[in-house]
C-alpha cells in the first residue's frame, strides 16, 4: 500500500520561548514569532507560502485573517486543530495539489490567571460532569484505576514513566522545567491529586508558540535543510471529550486503530520505531500507549516501563524533549509540538544529552483514553 502522504516533507520547525507565564508576550506576537522562526528554518519567505493553518487559544486568531498576512493572496487554509490532524490535513492538501507550502502555527498565553485553580481547559463546564466535580485528572484516573484492577498494573511504573520523561525535560535547556531532576521516589512522594495519579505524573501547565512548514519532497530538494518525511498517520475518535464517561471496556485501547493505519500506510512496524513522541498528559497514558499500538502485549505495559525500555538510554526513548509533564503544555500548542519535537529529533537539533543516535523513525502521537481521542503519525528521515 502506498502512503497517502508520500511526496511530503517537513522541512521548518521551531518553537517559541516556552515559560510558566509569558507576561511580556501577547498570542499574536508569539504566532508570528513561530511563523518567522520556521520560515527561517527552512530558508523559506512569506512569498514562498500559499497555505496556512493558523490559529491562537485565547484570542481566536484565524487562518483566514492570518492570510492578510502573507499579502491576501489565493491561499488554502486549514480547518483542523493545531497537532497531528492539521499535519495530516496540511499533507494532503500538498499531495493532492492544493497548496504546495503550508505554515502551521500556534500559540497561547494569558488563559491560566486563576493560579489557585487548575488551569480552565483541565475544568470542563457542562451537564454531564460539572456536577460531579469531575476534570481531566479524574477522568484519566478512572482508566488508571481500571487498568490497575485488571491487570494488576503497580502504582511505581507509573513513578518511572514521569521520573523518565521529567528527567529528559532537566536535561533540556528549552523545557519549563529545565534543571529539576526527577527520581521515581519523588514522584511517590508527591501530593495525591486523583488517584492514582500524583501531582508529578500530571502534566504542567505553560505558555508559548510553535510553527512547522510543510513542502513537497521535490521542492524540499532546494532548500538547504534536511528533509522529515510524513510516512503515515491517523485519526481516532471515540466521542466527545469530557462528555462520555470514561469507562475503559469501551475506550481503553482508543488509538490502536490508528496506529494500525499509520504502520499499514507506511509499511512499517513497532520494530521499526526507534523513539516515541508519546502524549503524556498523565504518567498512565504511555503504559496504555505502549500495549494500545502493539510495542507489548496487554497487561505487560508497567514490565516494559520498569525495565528502563523508555529512557533515553532505552530502546524505546519516549518523549524525549521532556514532554507536556516537563517541557511545555501551552494550550494546544503541546498537540503541533509533539510531531514537531519528533522532528528535530530525526534532525539532530536537540540538546546533547537527550539527542539519539541517528534515529531515522519516530512515532507521535496526541490525545489519550479520558479524552476519548488518540491520533497517531509516523516520521521519518528517509522517504518511505
């Protein structure tokens, strides 16, 4: 089966500074900081563009307005929200012929202002779990939780999980969190926050911006930059976030669907990873990842993770940049900066101590079980 994205390459990626609070920044200057920074990147000018999908958290910018931008001429704008979806959307826009460069970019800062609260999007606001007290660590705990009854998962691999990818944030001069080692022990000694999970298997909350630009492989052939190649992806979509319960019988494995696709597009499997830019909202969600899309069996997630397999020294580095539990989770920027994190890692762009040795296929991956989505691509370094 040939790829639907085959003939794509990402050729620009950059991210803004990433902080706790940006004060000094607005949505708009951070967009446009991103936008420049992967244009530069990839040695490309605003004339080079002829699509967009542009997009801010709190004041709403949109592709349509960001068009004036690049001079109101005819340009293909994209609809899907920022991460995967918009990669894949921005691919098949350039393999059918509709745009032949695209810019991706986002950005949030300003929203979390109530700093005694959890932060607004973690607070769903409707019928079916306002009055419960229901928010998103209770929704993935209740997986956890299920998780642990059935197959007996121990509370420690999730202690590993987050000490593995924090650990990958200390080494990382770009993250939030640069500098704060992490060991298993502290994140058992954390403050519980819903059970199972602990404060440190939770993600951060940050601010900043991102951009990626998408070209044809021919065209990518001029630029002075080393091409990253979509080799697959696919969306799965089990209902509305926040909105269906939660219960692990029917939406435990969400995501396996399209991890099949994404290897069947592409002719590869698990074998062929070398590094997962997993989404790891809560320490859990990448045991379930792990057995979800096959790289272990059922059940066998928490022996993989306690084996050391997703260290950065492992044969499976997971979220190697830090992820959103230390690196940044700005809004939905976090969804465009997973892909794109596996982009400079396939390039070589990383801090030393968190760069691999020439991985040449990374999978990413946005979404997880509480939020009833889970979208997964595969990148490479080299065409499929």
């Amino acid at each position: 089966m040939k790829s639907p994205y085959d003939g794509v390459a990402i050729v620009g990626a950059y991210n803004t500074v990433q902080a706790k609070q940006l004060p000094n920044w607005t949505e708009s200057g951070l967009v446009l900081d991103a936008i420049r920074g992967a244009l530069g990147d990839a040695g490309l000018t605003p004339a080079d563009v002829d699509g967009v999908n542009v997009s801010t958290w709190v004041s709403q910018l949109s592709s349509r307005t960001v068009c004036q931008w690049f001079g109101g001429r005819p340009s293909w704008t994209g609809t899907s929200h920022p991460g995967i979806e918009s990669v894949l959307e921005a691919a098949a826009a350039i393999q059918s012929g509709q745009a032949h460069t695209v810019v991706i970019a986002t950005a949030q800062c300003g929203e979390y202002t109530e700093r005694e609260s959890t932060v607004s999007w973690t607070r769903p606001e409707n019928e079916f779990v306002e009055c419960w007290g229901l928010y998103t660590a209770a929704e993935f705990a209740l997986m956890a939780q299920r998780h642990m009854h059935i197959y007996g998962t121990p509370r420690e691999a999730f202690s590993e999980v987050a000490a593995a990818i924090r650990s990958n944030g200390a080494l990382n001069p770009d993250a939030v969190f640069y500098g704060r080692e992490c060991s298993p022990a502290e994140v058992e000694n954390s403050r519980m926050v819903a059970d199972p999970f602990r404060l440190l298997d939770c993600c951060i909350t940050s601010e900043g911006g991102a951009a990626m630009v998408l070209t044809s492989t021919e065209r990518a052939k001029d630029l002075d930059v080393k091409p990253i190649y979509v080799l697959g992806g696919g969306l799965d979509r089990q209902g509305m976030s926040y909105v269906t319960a939660p219960v692990w019988e029917k939406y435990g494995w969400v995501g396996r669907r399209a991890a099949e696709m994404t290897f069947e597009q592409c002719g590869l499997s698990t074998r062929d990873v070398d590094f997962a830019e997993f989404y790891d909202p809560f320490s859990f969600e990448i045991i379930r990842q792990l057995e979800a899309f096959g790289f272990c069996k059922e059940g066998e997630g928490a022996d993989f993770v306690l084996e050391g397999r997703i260290r950065i020294d492992g044969d499976l580095p997971v979220a190697t940049n830090g992820g959103i539990l230390s690196y940044s989770h700005a809004g939905v920027v976090q969804l465009l900066q997973k892909p794109l994190n596996a982009v400079l890692q396939l390039q070589g762009r990383l801090a030393p101590e968190i760069t691999l040795h020439q991985p040449k296929v990374a999978l990413a991956t946005n979404g997880g079980s509480g939020a009833l989505f889970c979208d997964v691509m595969a990148l490479g370094s080299e065409p499929v």
